[in-house]
C-alpha cells in the first residue's frame, strides 16, 4: 500500500494551531459584524466551494527550453491521482480532477474510476488532445486538427474527442473540454473563413456524440503555438461557435489566454449575459500563456473575476453553472504545493467577493459616486479573509496549514522511495 498522509498528523497539526485559528476568526467575525456581514454565512459558501485539480499539473512542467523533473515525480495516472487526493485531503477543496486524453490513457476506465473512487476524488470535464502526434497516429496534426483543410485529418480528430466522451463517461465526467491549437503561422497560409466552417462542421459531429446531461467546453486561446492567426482566438469567435453548435455548447475562459491587459471579467460578465460560461482555467501570468500559480501575479484580477460571479449568482443570471479548474505549469515548485495554495487562492478570491456590500455598492454605481463605488469593492479584496479559509477548511476535515502539514510528512520524500524516477522528457509542459 502506497504512502498516504495520516490523518492523525492532520490532528496533531491543527490542535496546535487551533487556539490562534479560534481568536482570528472571533476577531474577524466581529470585524465583519460591524460592517454588517455574518462571518459564519461566508465561511459556509466557501466551505461548498471546489475547484478541480489539472492531472498534468501534479507532475513537474517545463517549457520548450527545458523541464526539470524533481524527487517522486508521478509516473503515471495512478500516481496523479494519488497526489490529487493528498491536495484534497489537507485543503478539502479539490474533490475533482480534470484528466487529459491520451496523457491519462489507461487499459481499464473501470479500475481507474474505482482507484480514484478509493482515494475520494472525482473526475470533472475530461480534455482531449490533438495538439500533438501519438505514436502511430495515422494521420499528422502539423496543419491542424478539426479544422484541418483535409476532411481524413478533421475525421481523425472527430474520432479522438468522441472517444474522450466515451471514456468520460466511464469516468463519470459531465463535459469535454476541446482546446485545439490549429492556427497558421503565415498570412494566406490558410483561409481565416474555410478552417471556422470546418471547425464548425466537425465540433457538430462530436457535439451530436454528447449525452443528454454532457456539456462542451470550447477553449479560446489568443496565440501559441500559431503565432500569426488562432482558429479559436477569443471569447467572441468561441461565442459565435457555441451558439452554432446548441446549447450544450459553453466557452470555457483560461484566464493565461487573452492578450496582456485584456478587460477578462467583462468578457466573463458577458458570457454569463450569453448564458454561455462553461467556467474557467484558474492561472495567473505577466507576459503570455505563462501558466504561473494562480493569485501570485496579479490577485486583485482574480478578485475582479470573483465579483462578477458572486454578482452573477446574487442576480440569479440565467444557465450560471460554471466549472472552476485549476490549469497552471510547475517548473519551479513542488506541484502539490502550488496546487494547494492556488485552489486556497481561489477560494480567497471567492470570500473577498462575498464580503462586498453589493447593494451599497448599486447605490454608489447608480449614484456615479466613482470613489464611493470603488472603495466599497476594494473593501472586500484588502480584508483578510484567512481566518474564513482556514475554518472553512477544517470544518471540512482538512488542515489549517496545508502546507506545514505537508512538509512534516514527508510525502514527497517517501514519495521519491515509492516511485524510481521515470525519464520524463527534456522539455515541454508536462
Ligand atoms: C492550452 C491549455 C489547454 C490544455 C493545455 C494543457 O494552452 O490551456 O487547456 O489542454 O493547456
Ligand atoms: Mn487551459
């Protein structure tokens, strides 16, 4: 039996931190009083909150240059889903994770959907690939996949996302998340109208392929690996393809994927307005698709994101049932480590948007008092809501410190016994 953390070391960790846990909270508690918010509401809402954990996260990334695999990499789905559960197990807020077709490909779906039933975690949307080559793939995705000028080559990638669904539904997954990379890198390399109606034209077959009660989740992303033109390059050309394709079909926001300074929680309030906001892809970066963890660049967005969904479900908006993923690269950190404090990072973001007078804030709104309106917001992003996420996640059963639990078990150094080192590739994402 592989090394799991034990829960008494969960105990021992928390008893000693329990009596500060206790008095920052009280003291938060009366803080929140006073501006009219009951503490115990706020904790219980995050508490409920869950984002999935990205199975090619858990191993070490890399870029093009270079990746630097560290001690007890996972070597295989197994391992993945080992890690996503020790992750769950100390935050108690990633119940889920989001596999990769054909990364995560295994001989019995059934015996994975009972190992990581064992474990308790879940499976979310499943994501398929044809943004790389298999090993004896028939046809080459150098050109493009769905939207490939030759129809044996859309048929292939047609193909490999039906058989995503199928092995999704093994899995218990409620939705495909299709990102494909097909682009051009020259002007007049390919007809910007031709490859959409072929994207169109193929994303209805697999659409036709989604059970009843799935959902399919289109990724834009502005650039990378095309440099010159993105078959699916942003929010709206993913909003037109959606509501061509039915209402099955959701445009799935990775906030690494818009160009820099790019207004994203407006394009979230109007994918929500669309009725059409599959969820997200939760990372943070300064340049590009930088995939850093997420809330360590540039926390205040995250927040802005945060309040246009707590705004969003306070209205009641239409169809609003997003997805919250987690899909970031970790070159330079332990993964588990980045991953527990970025789903803790989403949750701070949540509370800090709960928090916000959202009636006071309409008076000020409609009142153009600019400074009122954006002091009463700014309100909820500088109180430090720890003491909430702390509770909240050892209410749930998990630690107060996630990452000194972590540390004093040793998990990564046992982990390193368990799993000899595997020769991971020289460089690339995972
Ligand atoms: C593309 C992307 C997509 C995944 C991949 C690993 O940049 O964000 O969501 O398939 O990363
Ligand atoms: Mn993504």
């Amino acid at each position: 039996m592989s090394y799991r953390i034990p829960e008494a070391l969960i105990g021992e960790e928390n008893a000693r931190l329990a009596a500060a846990q206790a008095e920052d909270y009280a003291a938060l508690g009366r803080r929140l009083r006073r501006a009219g918010v009951d503490i115990e509401a706020i904790t219980a809402r995050v508490a409920a909150f869950a984002v999935a954990v990205p199975t090619w996260g858990v191993g070490t990334g890399g870029t093009r240059f270079a990746r630097f695999p560290g001690p007890g990499e996972p070597r295989g789905i197994f391992d993945k889903l080992e890690d996503c559960a020790t992750i769950h197990q100390l935050t108690r807020a990633t119940p889920t994770c989001s596999p990769h077709f054909p990364w995560d490909k295994v001989d019995d779906y059934r015996e994975l959907a009972e190992f990581a039933a064992g474990l308790g975690v879940g499976f979310d949307a499943v994501n398929s690939n044809t943004f790389q080559d298999q090993p004896g793939q028939t046809l080459s995705y150098k050109f493009g996949s769905l939207s490939h000028s030759q129809k044996a080559v859309r048929d292939q990638a047609v193909a490999h996302n039906v058989e995503c669904i199928e092995i999704g539904e093994k899995l218990g997954s409620k939705a495909l998340t299709v990102w494909i990379a097909d682009g051009s890198n020259f002007p007049g390399q390919s007809n910007l109208d031709r490859v959409f109606n072929w994207y169109l034209e193929s994303m209805g077959e697999v659409y036709a392929r989604l059970p009843g009660d799935w959902r399919v989740f289109l990724e834009h992303k502005l650039n990378e690996p095309a440099f010159y033109s993105t078959v699916i390059s942003d929010w709206g050309t993913s909003l037109m393809a959606a509501q061509a394709l039915g209402p099955k079909a959701h445009c799935l926001v990775d906030l690494g994927h818009h160009a820099p300074n790019v207004n994203i929680e407006q394009i979230v309030s109007r994918l929500i307005r669309a009725g059409r906001l599959a969820g997200f892809h939760f990372n943070d970066s300064k340049y590009g698709d930088d995939d850093l963890d997420t809330g360590s660049i540039d926390p205040f967005r995250l927040f802005r994101v945060f309040n246009e969904l707590v705004d969003a479900s306070a209205r009641g908006a239409a169809g609003f049932d997003p997805a919250y993923m987690l899909d970031q690269s970790h070159n330079v950190t332990d993964p588990i480590e980045s991953l527990m404090v970025s789903a803790m990072e989403t949750q701070r973001a949540y509370a800090q948007a709960l928090i916000v007078d959202r009636e006071a804030l309409a008076g000020a709104q409609d009142a153009n008092d600019v400074m009122l309106a954006h002091r009463i917001l700014k309100a909820g992003f500088v109180t430090d809501v720890s003491p909430i996420l702390a509770e909240a996640r050892l209410r749930n059963g998990g630690a107060i410190d996630p990452i000194a639990v972590y540390r004093a078990s040793n998990y990564r150094k046992v982990k390193a016994k368990e799993r000899p080192a595997v020769a991971g590739s020289s460089s690339g994402i995972v």
